[in-house]
C-alpha cells in the first residue's frame, strides 16, 4: 500500500492557488443564468475551453461537458499510464479542468472495460459506432440530456470525411439524441426533454492531425466575448487555456498573445441570431412572465440574487439577499411548471453552495493517503474554519458514507469497513463543481441569517473503498522462447500469505516467504498462459501508483495475473542495446524480458561515448521530452556510420522530429496524421522486401507475424524519405491507397537506421508474438 498523503507545502500551493473570494465570486455569479448548456464530445481535452469560459462566467450558464470515453486509448507525455491507468489520469484530468471552468461532466463511457472505449485511432463514425454499440451511446446520451436539461448542446467537431471517427460518431449521436430525448415514446425512466437549441462549430476541425474534407457551414450567429473575467482579470479564452493545461498528458494549453473573442455557430434548423439562445430565458425574472404561479417568488429571487451578486465583497449584505432569495425559491419550487422546475430546483442548490461560500466556513475534509479497504480501518479529519460573517450557527459537519462503510468519533473520525463492503467503481458516471463527487464525503449543515442551510463537502482527494486482496508480483510477465527446457519462472510479492492460483493442466506452483516459483509443463506449446494468483482464496488485484501535481495520486486496479507468453523467438547475438525513452513506451523493459542486454541512457551530450552499444533504441514520441537527442544527434549519426544500429520508433511531426536532422537522411512524417496511419489491426500487410535483413535475421517475418495485433497497425507514417531508405512494408485501412512508410531502413555507412512506425510498443504490452519476432530483428547488430 502506498501513502500519498499531501506534503504540508501541497497543501499549502492549493490554498494559495484557491482564493475565497474568487470562489465566492465564482458562486454568485452561477445565481445570473437560468440557462444551461452541453458541449459533446469523445475524449478529455475535446472540449471548447475558451468558449466554455465565456458562456460560464461572461453569461452565468451552466455549462456540462458530455464525454464518451476516457480517453485510455491516447498518448501519454508526462508518464507510464497506458490502458485503464491512462483513463483515470485522462478522467482526473477532465474533471481538473472542469474545476477550472466550474462546469458538470456527464461520462458516456467506463474505462476499456466498457463497450464504448478510446480503442485508438477510428476514421469514420461506422467503424467507431461498430465498436461502441450506436444505440448504447445514443441510449446513455439520451439519459444525459434528459438528466441535466440543456437548453443548448453543441458537438465539438463536425461529421464530416478527413476528421476523427470518435469526433464524427459524437456529432452524428448528438443529433439523434436531441431527438430522441424529446420523444415520449423512448422510455428510459426518465422524462422527456426538448434541446432548444442545437449548433455546430462553423468552423474546419482541419490541422496537423485531422483533414476535414467538406467546408464548415455557414454561421448564422457568432458568439463575442466582452470584458475581461471581474473576479481574475483574465481573458476568457485564456481561462480556457488555464483549464487546457490540466490536460498535460496530451501536452494541452497554449499562451496566445490575443487570446480568442469570437466563436462561429451554425444553428441546425435555425434561422439567424445576434447571440446564442438569445431568445430563450435567461434569468429567474425572465421565468416570472412564463410560469404565473411562481411569478412573485421567481421575482423576488431574481431580486435577491441581483442584490447578492452587488454586494460583493461584503458577507453579511450577500448572505442576507442569498436568506431571502433561498426563501423565495423554496416558495417558487413548487409552483414552477415542469418544464422549468428543475432551473428552480439548480438554483436553491446554487443559492445554498454560495451561502455557505459567503459564511467563509472553509470546510475540510483531510483524508489518509492510502484509500479504505474492505475489512480495514482508516482515519480522517473534518474541519470548519470560524465564519466570516455574522447570522452563523449551528455548524456541524457529517460524513456521507457507501454501504458497508461506519463512522466513530469527532473531528477526527475512525472509517471501518465491513469485510463486504465493496470496492468503489473505478469510473463514475459525472462530476459536479457543486461537489458530491467521492464515494467517501462529507454534508456541511449550518443555520446562515436565519436559514438552515447544507452543501456537499468533498475530501482533500478522492476517497474511495479499495480491494482487500493486494499484491505486487514482481515481474508479472514472462516471454520465453519455445523448443528449450522449461525453466521455472520466479517472482517475489508483497502478499502476507502463501498464494494460490487455479494452474493450467501440467503447471505447477509454490511459494515461500514471498517468493512464488511457476513451472510450465516440459515442452510448453507456443501461446500466452494467464496466471491470476489468490489470497486468501480471493482473487489478487494489483494496485498501481502514480502521482502528479496537477492530479494527485492516481490510483489504477487491475487483477493481479502473471502473464507467460511461449513463443518461436531467436535473439540476436552480441546485442548490447542503448535505450532512449520518454513517455509511456516501455519497449526497454520487454526488450529485457526478451533477455537482451538493455542499458538506459538518461543523459546525452554531443560527446556522449556510445561506442559500448550495438544498437539504440529512440522510443515512441521520445523526441518530445528529450531535447538532449537532438542537440547530441550528430554524435548518434556518428554512431551509425561507425556500424551501430538506431532504431527510431513512431515519433510526432510537431514534437522534436525535424526531417532533415534528426534522422541520417531526410525522412519525412507526414501530415495531417489522419493521412497517415492504418487504423485496422487486421489490415492486410505485404512485404516489400521480403529477403530484406530485417525481416529475416535473426527471425523470418511471415503472415503469422501479423496476426493477433490490438488497436491498429500504425501511426504516424514516413510520407517521404531520401536514398538509401527503402521501405519494406506496405499496407491500408479499406478502400484506401498502399502506405509504405510503416517501417522503413536504410545503410549508412557500416551502419543502420530503421523508422519504426508501427504500433509495436502496443503490442509488446499485449504481448503480441509477432512484436517480440520483428523487434528481435531490428535491433540486431549489423553484419
């Protein structure tokens, strides 16, 4: 179990970076807009920041981002999270800028579990809604629409050809979820709601990745921003840019000298207009004149509101008109029709979440760094600061705790879990800037000018119940070459007791003092064997680490399963390996299991000794990270003619990779990438070259070698390149042209480089065999 408890100077950069009445300001300046509105998309970081901003704080709008994944199938450039690990980061990431933005986010999907998942790169809606299931996202966006009621919703990026197929499968689900959610005759338990408005970006979604092929439409309104943010001075865009930076594992958020004002829509079926929804209510008064029952009360509240917002700074002034425009909407609620009950009923929260703001309480909930576990014991601490203001009593704090979970004692409380309690989901379905987003909580309760009041409080973290039955095994694959003796393979854990595991027929295991030792059967046959090991009869989960500072510590889960791929594999001889990595490829560490000799180079200088090595690897966008490459790249050029072997594998064009350069001889990546990549797994691959060194020594490349491959073939392909590169493989998604710059090689003196860019880092993790034969081949010493 890891303990990321925050350090006291964390705790001391989040208060600095937290101001009250920036918080305060934030809150009554939810109380000015009735309106809200829902921006689609499919990954975190899909969202229009700047636009968000402008609507959020400029207009008062609730404002909700609808996601469809996790994100868990992108690149990663600040760590080793890939798969399920890679979401929580990405979710984390999304939810870290929705803080920013003060906005809801509505989940779609629920890591790559769930059918509707980021499976990698997808160029049109069909393919991608043949994988998702288009009647399960049109079905859960239905539910998201009629849960938050937007008056607006708007996809990020237009369906058309040449633009991402999560993109195009997002703006096609929107628009028959618009429709469906109206219908009453689609039952999902939930009532009916009608989108007022449905727009689409009147702009390309084209650039460096994406080759929108038909024009945007035309705008019928543009919305502009006016002023700067009261509360920070900043522009709008560039608090849009503030929460773009959350997104740092796709290397999100740019400093523009003139941040943007403007931003084009095209109404669907509408007509032309001076601003978004501009004739649609947008306050509590503008509510008045259509629900007559509620008139006085929606109007006194409007009233009330007004006065809160002019009175900032001052508490007490702001926490009496919050008193009495609380006490209207409570009267108002009621009254209100169906079709606006629910602005009422946001509104009393909003109204109760700015009270307690105005109070200055400060509420906390300090919890320990590792989670609860079922059947364990965890001890957290609540605290209240003295009010700010006066007409406050009656404070008290309690926690909101999942089923199986109880609480004793004051303000420091002991958590005990039952033995049953269950894990908490890894992925929840939203979160919210008005809190309640932890399985493990807290409800503030306070009397404020005369009102009983509460809000949600949410810990320090999230605050989760964890699995019991942890383990680490160390290492947890295994790649063995077949027609050898069948060596036991050993691993050490963590686990408190002696393991057991349901074994195949003829593998056999003990274990001791944790050390587990796993004998295959004489004569393994070739294939990956899964091992999930027990405790206490209970299946192990492996729990993995890692913290940031922009999201704190990210816990991902996973069973614990030792996994043993036999496989036909020959090394080549004399190998000794130079390993250049910098993000989330961990080719090194399966090139060590393979049983070469793999030394890390951390540091480079154009003086930098490489003769020690045969070969270096330069792992996947590594470039991006490693500005030491390429001020030492004449030494690794040297490198080669001197006879070493350089592999380069998939590298972007905009992060590092300069055509003439970087590589031997000009190659060039081409551009936009959606050009320039094979999205089907099972595409079709023709050799080239099929005497070719590379494919043959010290393992021969046949159709076998290509099957079994997760995700895609490729990406980021050479779209040109100078003698003496020759490429050696070609290949396409369906109805597409050959692409030939998946794997390209060329001598250069007594040497080699190979531009790599298959997906092979992917499959090495899926253990893919065919990854570990062409691998084996590239990095082989030169004859």
């Amino acid at each position: 179990m890891t303990d990321t408890s925050p350090t006291p100077q964390e705790r001391l950069a989040r208060d600095e970076g937290d101001p009250a009445l920036v918080r305060l300001h934030r809150a009554l300046s939810r109380l000015g807009s009735v309106l809200t509105m829902m921006n689609t998309g499919a990954h975190p970081d899909d969202e229009h920041s700047g636009l968000l901003a402008w609507l959020r704080f400029g207009r008062g709008m609730r404002t909700v981002v609808a996601c469809s994944t996790r994100g868990e199938g992108g690149q990663n450039v600040i760590g080793a999270e890939r798969g399920a690990a890679l979401g929580l980061l990405r979710t984390r990431e999304m939810e870290e800028a929705a803080r920013v933005l003060d906005c809801d986010v509505a989940w779609l999907g629920f890591g790559p579990d769930d059918p509707v998942h980021d499976f990698g790169f997808s160029k049109d809606g069909d393919d991608t809604f043949a994988r998702w299931g288009e009647d399960l996202v049109v079905a859960r966006l239905v539910r998201a629409i009629r849960q938050y009621r937007p008056d607006i919703v708007l996809p990020t990026f237009l369906d058309v050809p040449g633009q991402h197929g999560h993109h195009r499968a997002m703006t096609r689900a929107a628009e028959t979820a618009i429709r469906l959610a109206a219908d009453p005759a689609h039952d999902d338990g939930l009532a009916p709601w009608t989108v007022a408005r449905h727009y689409l970006p009147a702009w390309s979604g084209g650039g460096g990745t994406y080759d929108d092929e038909v024009p945007p439409p035309d705008a019928t309104v543009t919305e502009r921003a006016a002023g700067r943010d009261p509360a920070t001075g900043a522009d709008w865009a560039r608090i849009g840019e503030w929460s773009r930076r959350r997104h740092a594992s796709q290397g999100m958020g740019r400093w523009h000298d003139t941040p943007a004002t403007e931003w084009p829509l095209h109404r669907v079926g509408g007509v032309a207009e001076a601003r978004v929804a501009d004739d649609l209510p947008q306050t509590l008064g503008d509510l008045a004149a259509l629900e007559p029952e509620a008139a006085g009360a929606l109007a006194e509240a409007e009233a009330a509101c007004s006065a809160a917002r002019a009175a900032f700074p001052d508490r007490d002034a702001i926490l009496a008109a919050l008193a009495t425009a609380a006490a209207a909407l409570e009267r108002a609620e009621p009254a209100t029709g169906e079709t606006n009950r629910h602005r009422v009923a946001l509104k009393r929260r909003q109204v109760a979440v700015a009270a307690m703001e105005a109070a200055g309480l400060s509420p906390r909930l300090l919890v320990p760094g590792d989670d609860l576990r079922a059947g364990g014991t965890a001890e957290v601490q609540a605290h209240v600061a003295e009010p700010l203001a006066s007409e406050v009593s009656d404070v008290h704090i309690d926690l909101r705790l999942p089923e199986g979970v109880t609480a004793t004692g004051g303000e420091s409380i002991r958590l005990s879990a039952a033995e049953s309690a269950e894990p908490s989901p890894a992925f929840t379905d939203g979160w919210s800037p008005l809190g309640g987003n932890s399985p493990v909580g807290a409800v503030l309760t306070a009397t404020l000018h005369g009102r009983a009041t509460r809000a949600d409080v949410n810990p320090e973290r999230p605050f989760v119940v964890g699995p019991a039955a942890l383990l680490a095994p160390s290492p947890d694959a295994f790649v063995r070459g077949i027609g050898g003796p069948s060596a036991p393979l050993v691993f050490t854990h963590d686990g408190a007791a002696p393991l057991g595991a349901d074994l195949p027929f003829g593998w056999s295991m003990e274990d001791a003092d944790g050390r587990a030792v796993i004998t295959p059967p004489v004569g393994a046959e070739p294939g990956l064997t899964r091992i999930v090991p027990t405790l206490d009869g209970r299946p192990a989960t492996r729990e993995t680490v890692t913290v940031h500072s922009h999201t704190g510590a990210i816990r991902s889960r996973e069973e614990a399963a030792i996994r043993v791929l036999h496989l036909d594999l020959a090394l080549p001889e004399g190998a000794r390996i130079g390993w250049i990595g910098g993000g989330s490829d961990r080719t090194d560490l399966w090139m060590r299991r393979m049983g070469l000799d793999v030394t890390d180079i951390d540091g480079l200088a154009p003086d930098t000794d490489l003769s020690g090595f045969t070969a270096i690897v330069v792992g996947v966008v590594a470039l991006a990270s490693r500005p030491d490459v390429r001020s030492a790249i004449g030494r690794i050029h040297e490198f080669v003619r001197n006879g070493g072997t350089l592999v380069t594998l998939y590298q972007r064009p905009d992060q590092g990779w300069d055509p003439q350069t970087v590589p031997p001889a000009p190659l060039t990546i081409g551009t936009p990438s959606l050009r320039w990549r094979v999205t089907d797994e099972n595409a079709a691959v023709t050799l080239l070259e099929p005497d070719h060194p590379v494919l043959n020594a010290p393992n021969r490349i046949g159709p076998a070698d290509w099957e079994g491959w997760d995700k895609e073939r490729g990406l980021y392909f050479a779209s040109d390149w100078d003698e003496p590169y020759v490429p050696l493989l070609s290949m396409s998604d369906a109805g597409e042209g050959p692409l030939k710059g998946a794997l390209v090689t060329g001598r250069f003196g007594r040497g080699r480089h190979s531009h790599v860019a298959l997906n092979l880092h992917h499959q090495l993790d899926r253990m893919v065999p065919g990854a570990f034969r062409l691998l084996a081949n590239l990095v082989a010493p030169e004859a």
